[in-house]
C-alpha cells in the first residue's frame, strides 16, 4: 500500500491533468532506488583525502563514503517516456563541479515522443546519460568495481536532443543527436556553439553487441573555439555462459588553437574480462592504457603528459539479488612522475577500493 500511495502522489505531480486518463496507468510508471557506499585505501596516502583530479567515482581516500545516492521515476507507454532522477554523493559532486548549484543534483531529466505508429522511431529531449561508452554511473551494472580510464575522462551524462530508431527484430540501433556540450548540462561561460553525435549498435545475437559513438563539437569560449572530433567503438562479447569479455577503443583529436589545421591527438584502448563463478561469486579484470600526451583531456604539464597504463582485478559476491558487495585491487603506471606521494611526484599509484551497492 505504501508503494501504490507513493506513486500515486508522484504521478499525480507529474501529470496531474493526465492522472485520470485512460491512456496513463499507474502500472506505466516505475519507481527505482540505488544506493552505492564506498571505501578507499590509496597507498600514496593523500593527506587531503582527495585522490586524482583524472579519477570522478569512488575518488576519496581511506573514508567511508556515498559514491551514488539515486532515487528515479520513469513512465512508458506506447507513445510517451519520461524520467526524473535525483542524485547525491562525490559522484555528483566532482561531475558535475562546474554546473550551477540548482542543477547539480539531477541525473536525468528527459521526455520522449514516439513519431511513429508502426515504427520504434523516437525524440528525446532533456538531461540524458550518455550515448558514448560502455560504462555508466551505475555501478553494479558494469564490469568492475571503478570506472575505466576511457569512461573517467568522457561524458557520463548530456543535455539535448536526440532522434533514435530501433529495427522492428532489435538488432540496430540508430540515433543522432543534437548537444550542449561535451558532459555539460549548462553550455560553458561564452560558448555560442552546438555539438552532435551519434550511436549505431548492432546485435546480431544475444551474444554480442557492437557499438560506435561520436561527438563532435566546441565545447569552449567563442572567443577560444577549437573543434573537437572524438569516437568510442566497442565490442560486448558472451564468449561462453560464465566468460565475457569487452574490447573497448576511444580515439580522439581536438584543434591546437582556434582556427589552427593542427590537431592534438588522445586515444585508449581497454581490455575488460568477466568470469562467473557461480551464482553468488563472480571474478573480473581490466587491462587499460590512455595516450595524451598534450593533455587536452588530462593536463599534467610534465614533458610526457598523460600517458598511463592501467590494470585491475575484482571479486564480487552477491549477499541477495539486490545487494551486491565489490573489492578490487587497482594500480596505474605513467610515464612521467605524476602522482603525489609524501610531497614527492612517484610514477606509480595502487590503491583497493570496496563497494556496497542495493538497489529497490
């Protein structure tokens, strides 16, 4: 009863010319809640408990601490889809840093528009999560415990407009899209300038899936345009019924300055594998390497820039079908000196990180 009185009041604020409409059921409308706690311990030791300024999730050091609070309502019919969703934790706080405070705390918030009757060709509009990549937020969703460089240092949610076509047997997916910015929600101080993309994914069975995704666009000043080209390809594989594997490779280049024909260049290629134990017990690793020498995405302002291998591997056990408990042990290694230990700059940095995650 608590759940039916709950949706109610919440559909009823939603849409409260619609609630007595045929056509809006309260069984359309869902109400989902995830909850993710953290612990880690950095072996550099960070004395402000502050870890990477390249790292967004699960980035403080020897505190137990909320890396994603998120509390969700979605409707679907045949013609209509929409969500809200709220956050909270350093999540939200180091992704959405250079947000206006009002905005800070929304994850998602997008309508959708069927535009045709025999067709799943659809309009979104609205803060949305990202169309690139093969991580998200959510972080029982993914391979490992942390986020991959590749997914730390491209969007994790956008703001705009999105056409999108499925094919009547699933297997394509199409869209094309219309954005603010690179990971913006609010377009950046002087940017007069749109961005696009787009996402094709092909699964031609349930046991792979294919995926390309671009951006294109300016994400700074009008006065300090420089175009930027990016694409993430990745192939999603069920290699037998307890072992998959990802292949993940994101490429980059961005004008030098305004108006220049000279490009800086960053790509990373990544490796992620998955073995199921049993039902409870599953095992996971990841193989990563990010090339940006110039620092467009990630400025060390060392001779090398960013250029860093990564490895990791995690176990996780599954105390109930929704509550899932994560470790992973994770080290990087650069080529310049770049991470901070004991006011010395050392070329490597390992670090264990524990999640506890539920979800309703």
């Amino acid at each position: 009863m608590k759940k039916f009185f709950t949706a109610s009041i919440l559909l009823g604020l939603f849409f409260p010319k619609a609630q007595s409409s045929d056509s809006l059921k309260l069984s359309n409308f869902k109400l989902s809640v995830y909850t993710e706690l953290f612990y880690t311990y950095d072996f550099n030791e960070p004395t402000n408990h502050y870890r990477q300024n390249f790292i967004y999730t699960y980035n403080r050091h020897n505190e137990l601490n909320l890396n994603l609070g998120l509390i969700k309502g979605s409707y679907e019919s045949d013609n209509l889809r929409a969500n809200i969703a709220l956050m909270a934790g350093t999540y939200a706080q180091d992704n959405l840093a250079a947000e206006q405070n009002a905005l800070r705390y929304v994850n998602e918030a997008n309508i959708g528009i069927r535009l045709s009757k025999t067709k799943n060709l659809w309009v979104d509009a609205g803060i949305m999560p990202s169309h690139i990549g093969w991580e998200s937020a959510v972080g029982k969703n993914n391979f490992n415990v942390t986020r991959s460089l590749a997914a730390e240092n491209s969007p994790y949610f956008e703001t705009g407009a999105k056409v999108s076509y499925t094919t009547d047997n699933g297997k394509w997916f199409l869209s094309s899209l219309v954005l603010n910015g690179w990971q913006r929600i609010a377009k950046a101080e002087g940017n007069q300038s749109l961005s696009f993309g787009h996402q094709l994914t092909f699964k031609p069975n349930d046991k792979i899936t294919l995926n390309s995704s671009s951006f294109i666009g300016n994400d700074k000043s009008k006065d300090d345009k420089r175009m930027r080209y990016f694409h993430d390809l990745y192939g999603d594989f069920q290699l037998t019924e307890k072992f998959s594997a990802l292949l993940g490779f994101d490429i980059g280049a961005e004008q030098k300055e305004k108006g220049s024909k000279s490009y800086n260049l960053w790509y990373t290629p990544s490796i992620l594998m998955k073995y199921h134990l049993d039902e409870k017990w599953t095992l996971a690793g990841r193989l990563e390497y990010y090339n940006d020498k110039n620092g467009v995405i990630v400025s060390t302002e060392t001779p090398n820039g960013f250029q860093t291998f990564g490895y990791s591997l995690n176990v996780d056990y599954a105390i109930f079908k929704n509550v899932l408990f994560r470790t992973e042990a994770r080290g990087f290694t650069s080529k310049d000196a770049i991470f901070v230990q004991n006011d010395e700059l050392k070329q490597g940095n390992f670090f264990i990180t524990a999640s506890l995650a539920a979800w309703f």
